[in-house]
C-alpha cells in the first residue's frame, strides 16, 4: 500500500526516533550497477511465453521422445500455478505460513528490463498487487483470499511416485522448452544435463576483514526459470548449494528474509521482504560480490543483514547470552531518513496505545499493514560500518523488548515521540520529563551494545556512542570494563527498571557483593 502507508511510515520514523550520532567513514554508496540491462527498480514485461512445464507441453514432450511410452505414462500434475490478491497483511502472512513462496510478478512472461519488484497496472497503486506462485496440486486454499488458477504443471522432481520405467525426465524437461520454444533459454552447458545451483553471494565492507568480500550470511537465495523454483540460505560465509537441477538458465534474487528469523522490507512498495534481484546465470549457480560501487539499494540491504545476522547470532548463551529480538522481526531501511527506530510496531507495541493513534490523526487502523518493527534511516551512513553501528544500536532496544514486553515499551516510545515533536533538535527530552526514565534506561543500554559491538567487530579503541546526551550508558561501559559482563548488566533491564534509581536498585539486588562498585559509578555519573 504505497501511497497511504508510505508516508506514515516516513511520520512515524521522523517521530519515533533515535538521534544518533554519526561513525566517521567515507565509502561512496551512489555507484552504479555494473550492468547496463539490470535495474532495481520496476520490472518491465515482454510478452507471454509457453511455459514449458504446463502438463499438456510436457506431455507432448514426454510424446515425442518416448512415443511408445508416453499412451502408458499417466502424467497428473505436481504443481499448481496460481496467483492470489491478498488484501492486509494478515492475508500475505497466512500465505507465508502455509509455505507459499510469493512473487509479485507473472513468471510465464519474457523480462525486458529486470528489477526488484512489479505492480500489476490493473491494480490500484494504493492496493496490493496480484502475487503468484506455485504451490502443491494438493493445496488447500484459505477461505477469504481471492485466487485464480492459471495452469496446472508437472515439475519432475517434485513427483514422489518412483519411476522405473527409464524415462530421462531431464530431457522431457529439455525438449518441452524447445517445443515451446523457448530452447534459447536452455544454456549450451547443460544441452544433455542438468545442474543443482550453488555459489557464494559477497558483500565488501572496507573497514572489515582487510576489505576483503565476506559472505552475505544467513540470506535467502531464490531462483527460477518458468514456474519451477529452488530456494535455499547461505551459510555464515555467504555458500548456498540448491537441491533442484535446472537446464535452462534460471533468474536469481535475493530475499531478504533470513535464517535467523528476521526480515528486511521497503521495496517501494510495502512487502515483508526486500528482494534483490540478480538476473540470469548458469544452471550451475552463480555468485556475485556487492560492493560500495554497486546500486545503493543492494548494498544497505546486505550491510543490514549483515549487521542483524551478527547480532543475532551473538545473543546465544557462549557469547552474549541475552535475549534475542523475537523471531520475525521486521527491519525497513529508507535512505531518505537520518534517523532510526525500534518501534516494534508488528509485535504489538504503540498500535494499541489511544493517545499515540489520536496523534497520527485517525492512521490506527493502516498501521496493522505490513508493520516494521525497527526503521534504519540511511541519509546520514556514508559506509558499512555507519550502518553497522545504526542497525546494532536498533536491535539492541529490540532485544530489551524482549525483555520488558509492550506495556513497557509503550511508554518508552510514547516518550521519545513526545520528546521528537516538541523539539526542533533532540530526540531525547529531558531528565525532568515524565517517564524520561523509561528513555535513560533504553538508551543506555542501546548506546553501550553499539560501542561494545562496534569495537568487537572493528578494532581499535571503544567509541563513545551517545556519551553527550544526558544519560550516561558510560555507566555500562564502567561496569563493562571492570568484570561485568553484557548478560549481567542485560539481568537488570527488567520491567521495573524504568529509572536510573531503579536500576541502580535492580543491579544491586542482583550482585550485592559488587554494590561498592555500583554505588561509585553511579554517583561518579550523577
């Protein structure tokens, strides 16, 4: 819903937001993709083609290869290809539960300009677009979501009855594109084979690893050709290996919905997950480096997803131990903003509170589409290690969310948003405000995991994050740098710490036999 929920996304991220300051860098992220016929904005259609996997061309395929055979092969179909209208987001997300892999354009068309995203010109630009997929011939389809049957299909491999009759189903695959012709999309390569993809997707962060490409971790890598899909993650360092063949050269993207459990979103249109797409590549797979020279979008996407996967694969109990941002958790990236937030809105937090909905004048009931959860504004990140700091710094106040639950956030939110509208320069009010505490708290803690992070992960001496505002999260790094480590100054981040004094009170409660260094730090930043 592009032109209703985009600028309330852009209000509220202007709202509800942290005022960060910026990481010193320099990398140029306004360069060019390196090819001319690849875009990532709209896709632009040709016209219709044959799909090869339709169950009256493979059949005429299976015909003209095994003329005595085929009278004796009863081909059912394997797949459906259909294409859905969901209305709201709670219509997509129980697509997505059920398994469907949604596309947001035609996938039995020629691409004349490829990009990351489509909409259907039937469709209202203020609605969401047709989405189509390929689903099970046994699919039960949820009641209430308007769908269409566009072709029944037979995909080999998605067969699970044995055959043993020495069919080569590869080649059956191969002679349907050429009866449908479509044989130019069949690569020289596999002219009497098929290949399962596999490569390594990179991304180059300057300031990292000697500059050297690292995997683009946890991502998930989708391709097709025609209706038959293959989707799989990359590892930690940016592998993925598909378990499907292919013969005809398959289109890949990126979805930026990742293994950890966290997705990033804001194509221009409003989806769950970003993709990013690649273009044709061999059968075999294809891999690619991004870099600070490649299309912007791209480039924040993986530096994103970099960050999160970072994080949340540190939370765990041999490292941080402390709680995870919750599973599903949705990250919009806007390189029109300078600023960032943790609103937390698709877990429930803000949405339901009465003041915050009078405020956004009536928007209450939009906000339940396609929720973000934290807002990374670029405007100001002139490298990956800017948007490293910012997207750490976010999860760190998601991760006390799950701490502290929606009552506590409300608040904490509330506060900030208040403080943003009635200041032309701060985010933060004042240490006299009403509720400032809940803020004192959350920022403290968010300011001394970005530090903490950012030294882990670059070197050199601990940054200063957010050590001239009038919280002190130096009380943290004090504590930090003296024995205490992130998951015990994490165990006083309860509900009932929304002050200093109260988490001066909870951290005294937990390790009395420290309360000497306690009470000196915290009257050494009073």
């Amino acid at each position: 819903m592009r032109k209703t929920l985009l600028p309330l996304a852009l209000l509220l991220a202007a709202l509800c937001s942290c005022n960060r300051e910026q990481v010193p860098g320099t990398t140029d992220l306004s360069g060019s993709y390196p090819d001319p016929n690849l875009s990532h904005d709209q896709i632009v259609l040709g016209e219709k083609l044959e799909d090869p996997y339709a169950i009256q061309n493979i059949t005429k395929a299976l015909e003209k290869l095994y003329p005595t055979k085929a009278g004796r092969e009863d081909i059912t179909p394997t797949d459906l290809y259909v294409r859905f209208l969901p209305t709201t987001d709670e219509e997509v997300e129980t697509l997505v539960s059920l398994g469907v892999h949604l596309t947001d354009h035609p996938l039995d068309y020629r691409i004349v300009v490829e990009g990351d995203w489509y909409h259907d010109p039937s469709i209202d630009d203020e609605d969401i677009t047709w989405q189509y997929a390929v689903v099970p011939h046994d699919f039960v389809f949820p009641e209430g979501i308007v769908h269409e049957l566009l072709d029944e299909c037979y995909i080999a491999e998605n067969d699970m009855v044995t055959r043993g009759d020495g069919i080569d189903w590869e080649a059956v695959e191969r002679e349907s594109y050429i009866l449908t012709g479509n044989g130019d999309m069949i690569s020289p390569e596999t002219k009497a084979a098929s290949y399962s993809p596999a490569g390594r997707i990179t991304v180059v962060d300057p300031d990292f690893a000697g500059g050297k490409p690292v995997g683009v971790s946890g991502v998930r890598v989708s391709c097709n050709s025609f209706v038959k899909f293959a989707h799989c993650y990359t590892d930690r360092d940016g592998y993925y290996q598909m378990s499907k063949k292919f013969s005809a050269k398959p289109r890949y993207r990126l979805v930026f919905k990742n293994s950890m459990k966290f997705s990033i979103g804001m194509n221009l249109i409003l989806v769950p997950a970003s993709v990013s797409t690649l273009g044709k590549g061999s059968p075999e797979g294809l891999s690619y480096t991004v870099t600070g020279t490649s299309e912007d979008k791209i480039f924040r996407r993986c530096a994103v997803n970099n960050a999160a996967y970072d994080f949340f694969s540190r939370c765990g109990e041999d490292d941080l131990n402390i709680k995870t941002p919750p599973n599903d958790t949705r990250l919009w990236i806007f390189k029109s903003l300078g600023k960032s937030a943790a609103p937390m809105l698709h877990h429930g937090a803000v949405v339901e509170n009465g003041v915050v909905n009078t405020f956004l004048k009536g928007y209450g009931t939009l906000l339940k589409c396609f929720l973000p959860d934290i807002i990374i504004g670029t405007k100001e990140s002139e490298s990956f290690a800017d948007i490293y700091a910012t997207t750490v710094h976010e999860l760190s106040h998601a991760s006390h969310y799950s701490q502290v639950g929606n009552s506590y956030w409300e608040k904490y939110i509330y506060f900030i948003l208040m403080s943003s509208i009635s200041s032309s320069s701060a985010s933060y009010g004042s240490a006299g405000d009403k509720d400032a505490g809940y803020c004192e708290v959350g920022e403290m803690w968010a300011y001394f995991m970005e530090s903490k992070l950012f030294k882990d992960r670059y070197g050199g001496s601990m940054p200063e994050f957010g050590t001239a505002w009038w919280f002190y999260p130096q009380i943290f790094r004090y504590l930090y740098e003296r024995g205490f480590t992130c998951s015990e100054i994490y165990a006083a981040l309860k509900g009932e710490s929304v002050s200093r004094e109260t988490l001066q009170a909870a951290l005294t409660a937990l390790y009395p036999d420290r309360q000497a260094l306690i009470e000196q730090v915290f009257e050494r930043y009073r």
